[in-house]
C-alpha cells in the first residue's frame, strides 16, 4: 500500500491546556502516515510549528518518538523527519477463538513481537485461563526488561456471550455455561496485574485492519473476518464504531440465501465451520484447517464448493449492507490461507458484479492485510489507541 492513498485527520488546537490532545493528534498523523518532519506534522494539522516544535521534543524525550537522518532540501536548512518508537510501548494481546487461543505482545508499529497459541476442541474457561497464567508468565521471560517496563495494558478479543456457542461448536452446554459467571477482564487483570480491556472478536480483528492494514485507505467500509464463523465491524468517519451495545458488525445474522435460493443466514454460508462439517461428513479431521503454517491446497476438492457458496452470501450481505450505509468499500479477510483468501475477495466481488443494486452505488472491495492474526493484533491495539492515540471509539476500551 502506498501512503498517499492514506486519508488525513483533522486539525489541532494551540490553546493552552490541550497538550494532551495535540500530542495524540501528532502520534496518530505519524502513525497513518509514517515518518515525517516537524514543517510537514505542524502544517498537517494546523498547530504552529513552534507548538508542533515543543510536543515532538517532549515525545521524544519520553521515548516514544526517534529522530531520523537530516533530509536535505533544495533550499533552507535540512528536515529532520520524526516516526513512532516501535519500543516506546508495548501491549499484550489475547484472542479467544472457537478453536484455538493467541497471547502476544505487540509494538507501537503494530509488530508482534513474540506469540505463543493453544488449541483446543473448543474454549472453557479452564483452558482459556490456565493458557493466560501460564502464557504470560512466558511471554515475561522472553521480553527485555525496557519492554516489561513499557506494557500499558490487555487488550482481550473473544466472541460475546461465549455460553451461547455451544450448540454451533458441538460442546457440552453444561461446561459452556460457566462462562456466565466469569468476569473476564477481572480475571486477565487478576492475572498479569495490568489493566485490561475487552472487545468482540470480530471488531478488534476491523480494529487492526483499520489502523494497521488497508483500512486507512477508506473513510467508511464494511469489514468481513471470515473465521470459525463469519463476523465483521463497521468503520465511519475513519473509526471503527462499536454501537450502543458495542456489537456493531454482528454481520453473521445477515439472512441470506444458499445456491439453491434457500433461505439461510451468513453465519450458515460463509464461516470455516461450514467447511469444518464438509471435511467431517466425508471423513476428514477438520483440526487440520488450522495447522500453521496454513495450507488447505489438498483439499480444494471441498474448498472450491464452500468458496463459491461464502462469496455469494458475502456479497448479498454486502449489498443489504450498501442499502443501510453508502460504504466506500468491502473489506475482507480471515483466517485461512493468503491464497484462499485472494480467491474468496476475487469471487465476492464477481458475485456483487451480477447482483441487483439499482439505487446503489457499487463499493470496492478489498483484501484485507493482516490476516489470521488480526484478533490478537486488534486486541492489543486497543490499549496502545487508549492512551496515545486519537481514536474517538477507543474510549470504548475504558469500559472495563
């Protein structure tokens, strides 16, 4: 991606006691755009460059900014660009799947550093837990002592009421009900002694695609995270919106139909669950859709079919969802292969090419960049936006 097609964001404020907010403001010009001088960050956002001048030198001061080499320039002295710190702060990401747990530790650069994962039939909440105590302890051991020193936060991704999937996942509803009474952020702070925040699944993988991946192309987008089963978020005005009950992008309700103009909905059609009961019924292990590193190219005898079947209900979804909100574009990604994935786009959009939508304006649709990992990565990006940078839904991310 090249960064000119990356949006701008507004403008700041000189005015005294609004420090704070200039400073976000900097760090998250930087950190759409990449590396840039102080003329250029003052002019972006309307501060003075005296006032741009004195936060940039506090910021890095503090260890979250690094100077680059002096550019020179046709005329005048030479540009000195600044750029975020990758080890100015760091956070822990959790993800709670439906078939395998993720802890990592991220950078400012949204870089993972090092990662441990477990899989499992399905989660309960003395694997997810006894996976957390013991992962982060790990995690501690493999980290410097600047990178211990500068964790902000947990950020934690994982499905809502997590007691009501076990019918689709074929659990025991009686061990599935124990999630009821679990406090999850309690407990993850309870454990690491960090302060802790909680996000649907699917929203913080549109979180990471959005400030890390090809989200920063596109002011409004619907997103797809085709995993176990199908989720997305919804980004407007260049921010992911959770909603009232912080459940936007519930896409996997969307009623659609199958090939056969069956009534269905998303979650039905368009989930790697789908796949999971193809293998099955023909005697197939389905765990081995999830070994890394990911290749299914054995089994595009079953992957064809479930291809074609989840892009026409993306792209009926996607024209529903047209209907609602003028999006700029479809945004897709999951967990399954980059190649699988690159098909499931090229297919959704051929789909949304032939599909009735008079009165509509035709989206673009897009490949999503961050991939299986974007839940982990979106989940520890929350605590990062908290505290440093500008994000009008991340005061979400304080409810916990």
């Amino acid at each position: 991606m090249t960064l000119d097609h990356v949006r701008s964001l507004s403008g700041g404020i000189n005015q005294t006691g609004v420090r704070a907010y200039n400073e976000r403001l900097l760090m998250s010009v930087l950190q759409r755009n990449g590396a840039l001088p102080g003329s250029d960050l003052a002019r972006r956002t309307g501060l003075s460059p005296q006032t741009a001048s004195v936060i940039l030198r506090k910021l890095e001061q503090d260890g979250l900014l690094s100077k680059g080499v002096p550019v020179k320039g046709k005329v005048g002295k030479p540009t000195v660009p600044y750029s975020l710190n990758p080890d100015g702060m760091f956070s822990i990401g959790l993800k709670v799947g439906r078939r395998s747990a993720d802890l990592l530790v991220l950078d400012m650069m949204g870089q993972v550093r090092h990662q441990l994962r477990e899989t499992y039939d399905y989660p309960l909440p003395s694997n997810v837990f006894a996976f957390l105590n013991d992962g982060y302890a790990r995690l501690r051991e493999m980290m410097s002592d600047n990178m211990r020193a500068r964790l902000c936060g947990v950020g934690i991704a994982a499905p809502f009421e997590l007691w009501s999937w076990h019918e689709l996942l074929g659990a025991p509803a009686e061990q599935f009900a124990a999630w009821k009474d679990v406090d999850f952020v309690e407990e993850t702070t309870r454990i690491t002694n960090l302060r802790a925040h909680m996000v649907n699944d699917a929203t913080a993988a549109c979180r990471a695609e959005h400030v890390f991946g090809i989200g920063r192309e596109y002011r409004d987008y619907l997103y797809f995270f085709v995993g176990a089963f199908v989720g997305g978020g919804v980004v407007l005005d260049h921010a992911v919106f959770e909603g009232n009950q912080r459940n936007a992008g519930a896409l996997g309700t969307l009623p659609v139909a199958d090939l056969d103009g069956q009534p269905a909905h998303l979650i039905d059609l368009a989930s790697i669950r789908t796949l999971e009961l193809r293998l099955i019924h023909h005697g197939h292990d389905p765990r081995q859709l999830w070994q890394q590193p990911q290749d299914w190219a054995h089994l595009e005898h079953y992957v064809a079919p479930w291809l074609a079947q989840a892009a026409d209900a993306l792209a009926t979804a996607s024209v529903a969802a047209c209907a609602v909100l003028d999006f700029e574009a479809i945004v897709i990604d999951g967990a399954m292969p980059p190649a699988v994935r690159a098909r499931l786009v090229e297919m959704t959009e051929s789909a949304m090419a032939i599909k009735d939508m008079r009165g509509l304006i035709r989206p673009a649709t897009a490949e999503g960049q961050i991939g299986a990992n974007a839940r982990g990565i979106g989940a520890a990006t929350g605590p990062i936006l908290s505290q440093l940078m500008l994000d009008r839904s991340a005061v979400l991310f304080d409810h916990g």
